[in-house]
C-alpha cells in the first residue's frame, strides 16, 4: 500500500504506511530493508532530504541481516540497491542515482522483468544527466524484449524515457509505435 501511495503522489501516507507495515516486524531482514525502502521513496517524494537519505541507511543495514520473510524473498540486494537509486533520482542526484542502478544490474539473480526495469530506469537517469545518446543505447537494449516482459509498469518507464528524448529523435519515434502497439 506504500507503493500505491507513493505512486499516487501522497509521499505522507507511503512514509505512514510503510511505518505501519514495519513496526511488526522484525528491524532486520528483507522485509524491514523492502518496508524501509518503502519509507525513504515516501521522503523522497516529499523532497525530504535527510529523512530519505536516513530511510535509506536504516534499509541497508536492515537488508543484510535477519529473516528472510516469504513474502519478501524477492526483494534481493540488486531489488535493494534499485530502490535505493530510485530514491537518489527522486532528489535529483542522478550520478549517484545511474551508479546505484548499475550496480543493481550487477546483481545476476534479478528476474527478467526487473532487470528491463532497472535497465529503463538507468536509460531514463541517463537522459535526465543529458546524455541523450547513452540513453537510446540504454534503451535500446531493452526493446526487444517490450514483447515478452510488457506490462503496465515496464510501458510507464519506457514512456518516461520517450519523455525525456528528444520528440523528433527517429529512434524515439519507433519506440513510441511500439509502445503503442504492445499495449
């Protein structure tokens, strides 16, 4: 519901929820670090710098410890460190924000689908520092697979990336008829 939350652009009710869903809990563990992460986007969100930057530490401390709940399983060291650039990229430090997303790829374990996203996230941190040719490379890797690993969520980040490009960029173009197609 955090997650909802944040997506729906109520930063105060994710930081509340994911604080709701933590207290529970064990303080180490994935679901403590996934319930962490959770908190920090909420700050981020809302701009708060140190509270996010403080959400994050405690997540990452949490993450490397404890229980692995069932229900948090998924929620790997690349799933962590994804997270955590999100976080940086909503405070607008994307150099630190494509570094953490990079190392997140690193991370071989991660399913196929949430490795395109990290991928487009990345393409969308390059744009945005304006490396407009590094994200069509970073984007590019990523499209052929649209077909197979499209879903509602994976469509949003690639339309954000289209956001970020250049509107008469030839490539660009051909990625939005095939957005548009897999929908």
């Amino acid at each position: 519901m955090s997650m909802q939350a944040a997506r729906l652009a109520r930063p105060g009710d994710a930081v509340r929820l994911a604080r709701m869903g933590a207290a529970p809990l064990p303080k180490r563990g994935r679901a403590a670090a996934l319930l962490g992460m959770r908190e920090a986007r909420g700050w981020s969100l809302a701009g708060a710098h140190r509270e996010a930057r403080a959400a994050v530490c405690r997540a990452m401390d949490a993450h490397s410890g404890g229980a692995v709940l069932p229900w948090a399983g998924f929620f790997t060291e690349g799933e962590l460190t994804a997270a955590a650039a999100q976080v940086a990229g909503d405070l607008e430090n994307w150099g630190e924000a494509e570094a953490l997303t990079s190392r997140a790829l690193s991370d071989q374990g991660l399913r196929p689908r949430a490795r395109a996203s990290f991928s487009l996230y990345r393409a969308e941190v390059i744009a945005r520092r304006g490396d407009i040719s590094g994200a069509l490379e970073a984007t590019a890797e990523v499209m052929p697979t649209l077909g197979r690993l499209s879903s509602a969520r994976v469509r949003r980040q690639v339309a954000a990336v289209l956001e970020v490009l250049p509107p008469e960029d030839p490539q660009g173009t051909g990625w939005r008829e095939q957005l548009v197609e897999s929908a």
